[in-house]
C-alpha cells in the first residue's frame, strides 16, 4: 500500500486517459473529462503502478508525493 498525496493539475490535464488505463482503481475520468484521484483506490494501491500511471502521463499533469518522506515522486 501507498502512502501517497496524488494530485491532478486540472489545467494541464489534456483527457488521455493513460492515468485511467493505467491504474483504473486510483483515476477516474470525470464528466469534463479531466481525470480525478479516487482516494479509496489509492489508498488501497501499489505505489510503482501509482507512479506508473502519473509518469505515462504525456501532459505531466499528475503530482505524487511520498508522505513518509515529503519527497516528490512525480515529475521528478
Ligand atoms: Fe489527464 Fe494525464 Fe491522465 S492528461 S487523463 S492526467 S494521463
């Protein structure tokens, strides 16, 4: 399990997916097409696919944090 601070720049986010297909159980598309952190996902999830996911992203719009260290993770 991850404990991760996982954010989405709803700004930068260009709608591709990959974060979804990627890691379906911690992003989420939403109605405007912008993709969204689903806490219990995360919370449940493997912090390499959690990373997998927000460095596929083309548009560098995920953010993740390590709380245990406070050391960005994501973009590096
Ligand atoms: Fe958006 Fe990047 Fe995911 S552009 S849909 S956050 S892969």
């Amino acid at each position: 399990m991850a404990n991760l601070d996982v954010k989405v720049d709803a700004d930068l986010c260009s709608g591709c997916a990959v974060c979804e297909s990627t890691a379906p159980d911690v992003f989420k598309m939403n109605d405007d097409s912008i993709a969204e952190v689903l806490p219990e996902g995360l919370a449940q999830a493997e912090k390499d696919l959690v990373v997998e996911a927000a460095e596929s992203c083309p548009s560098e719009a995920i953010t993740v944090v390590d709380k245990d260290t406070g050391k960005q993770i994501v973009p590096a």
